[in-house]
C-alpha cells in the first residue's frame, strides 16, 4: 500500500470540512463589522485548528508507537509544510507592500519597514517578519514588543511549529490515560491564561486522537449530533458579544471546540455534511485561505469598482480564487517537496 493509500484510509474528511468552515469564518470576521463581526469571533476559530492540528498530527504516532514512529522524517516533513507556504506568503507581501510604500500608499505602522532606501535595513525587516518562532500572539513578540506584520495571520503559525516540534512529548503524555484527562479539564480552565492558552489547545486534540485510536471512529446519533452541533456554534460565538467576563466566556468558548471537533469525529449527519466535495475544498485550500485572505482585504478590495449587496460577493469569491492559486502554486508543491524530504532523511 503507498503513502496516499494510507492517508486516505486514516483520513476523516469532516474534519478537513470543519477546518474549511472555520478558516472561511475568519475571512468573514475580518472582512464585516458589526454584529456579524461579533458573531464570528476570529481568535476562537483559530482555537479550533489548533484543536485540529492537535488531533490530526497524533492520530499516525499514536496508533504506530512512539518506540517504532520516524520522528525525524515527520519533524522534516512539518517544518517544510508549514514555513514554505508561511515564508512565501510573507515575502510576497513584504514586495508588494514596498512598491506600493514607494508610489505613494500611506500606512504609518508600515512606514519604517518597507519605505526604507536601504537594502540592508529592508532585509532585516524581512528576516524580522520570518521569524515565526518570536510571535506570541498578533503584532506581539516574546519580548514584549509589537511589530506590524505584513501577513497578520502568520502569528499562529509560531505555535502550529513549537507544536509540531513538542508533539512526542505531547505523545508519550497521552499514551498514558491517567494524565490525559486531568491536563484536558486543566487546558479548558486555563484556556484564558496566556503563556499556556495555545499550547494547550493542542493537548486537547492530542487527548482526542488518544480515544480515537483507543475506540476507533464511534456513531453519534442524529438528533443527538445535530442540536450538539448547534450548542457547540452557541458556545463558540457568545464570546464575540461580551456578554461574560473572559475568565468565563473563553473556557465556554473552548468547549464550543471541542463538540464541534467531537461531532466531526463521530459518523453522524452533521460529519457527513461536512463530508461534501464542495466543504472538502474548502478544508483542502484553508490553509492557503488563511495566509491570503488579509492581504486580498489590504491591496485588492479597495480596486474592486462594484459596491452594494454584490461587493462581498464579488470579494469572497476573489478571495477564494486566491486561495486556490496560491494552493496550486505553493501549498500542493510544498507538501510534495516535504513528502520527497521525509523519504530522503528515511532512506540516509
């Protein structure tokens, strides 16, 4: 059997649906105002793949073994998937970002890094930018300052590498279950603390993968998935309004997650609807979606000479096509190249 075979025989495409769905509600959050703004808190999406990213990267390790799973090829592998599509996207932006400084575009936070004349300092800006391993959170680095990010959404690729790395830790932990539980009821109560809030998220996936290789995929009754389906949405966008304390709204918010991973898990209609080419493609290019979305938002819209109730139709679906070409053009040559990697480091 070859290594697509595998994959598709271990793969649960409702989960690359919800991961579709999740990635195009954080175009909309930043692409509306408003009450449909709130209704889509962007950061609790992101919460959502780092669930994901937990689950889906611990699934193959979990069933293998840690003793006989190849650790290098995957840390290979990950490191490749992740910072060619994410450095790309980032230098793209910092070019356009410096012509369009050069002809006249005004941004104050961008002033310093793109209208400089000098080629070294601009360089230093661009390393400054690619350096994934010191964002914290967006437009904020470890050590407290702040940097205007040419592709705002890149901070969370930070935690996605420091997770891909940390993942045979997270491994060996949940390989025993006395530990899994108690660190997941802990990761939902902390999920409010910074230091800890992301990587926690991804131990919650990881707690997952551990009852899915345990079980196997398990049936969810319909009128059982359907209305949990509908809590997880509810739980997941009332942090948007407000309306409770962060200490309360960001654990309830994080519960949300997980009954929306737990319904895609299980077979169920709400799994099978997600199951659905067109929601399935939305899965396959959201990674290039999120790296694209904002800079289509800075430098596209503003030239899109329609207006009324057909703008954001006419820039959704631009945004989309970016997506996809950047998956074509980007994404799908980088997850070849990080397959061909892992297969020379096997074979050295």
């Amino acid at each position: 059997m070859n290594e697509k075979e595998k994959d598709s025989d271990t793969r649960i495409y409702a989960l690359d649906g919800l991961r579709g769905l999740a990635a195009l509600a954080v175009v909309a959050y930043h692409y509306t105002g408003g009450t449909l703004r709130q209704l889509l808190p962007g950061a609790q999406f992101v919460t959502l793949f780092f669930i994901l990213s937990g689950l889906v990267l611990s699934i193959v390790p979990l069933r293998v073994g840690i003793d006989t799973y190849n650790w290098p090829r995957y840390q290979l592998r990950r490191i490749a998937r992740l910072a060619i599509p994410t450095c790309t996207a980032i230098g793209i932006c910092c070019i356009v970002s410096t012509i369009a400084m050069h002809m006249g575009w005004k941004a104050e936070e961008y002033a310093n890094a793109f209208s400089t004349s000098s080629p070294s300092a601009w360089l230093h800006n661009l390393l400054t930018q690619l350096d994934m391993l010191s964002m914290t959170t967006a437009g904020t680095r470890v050590d407290g300052s702040t940097l205007a990010m040419a592709d705002l959404p890149s901070w969370s690729m930070c935690w996605e590498l420091l997770f891909s790395l940390a993942l045979p830790v997270y491994v060996i932990i949940a390989t025993d279950m006395r530990f899994v539980a108690p660190i997941a009821l802990a990761c939902v109560l902390l999920s409010e603390w910074t230091p800890l809030r992301h990587m926690a998220m991804f131990a919650l996936g990881v707690a997952l993968a551990k009852r899915l290789t345990d079980n196997g995929r398990e049936t969810m009754r319909d009128v059982v998935a359907v209305p949990l389906a509908l809590c997880g949405i509810v739980l997941v966008c009332q942090s948007g309004f407000g309306l409770l304390p962060g200490i309360v709204a960001q654990p309830l918010a994080v519960c949300g997650c997980l009954i929306l991973v737990v319904v895609a898990l299980t077979c169920n209609v709400v799994s099978d609807l997600l199951s659905t080419p067109p929601v399935r493609w939305l899965g396959r290019i959201s990674f290039s979606l999120y790296l694209t979305h904002l800079p289509v938002r800075d430098w596209i819209v503003p030239y899109i000479p329609v207006q009324g109730l057909l703008r954001p139709m006419v820039l959704f679906a631009l945004c989309l096509l970016v997506a996809e070409a950047f998956y074509l053009a980007v994404e799908r040559p980088a997850t070849r190249l990080s397959r061909k990697l892992g297969k020379v480091k096997r074979e050295a």
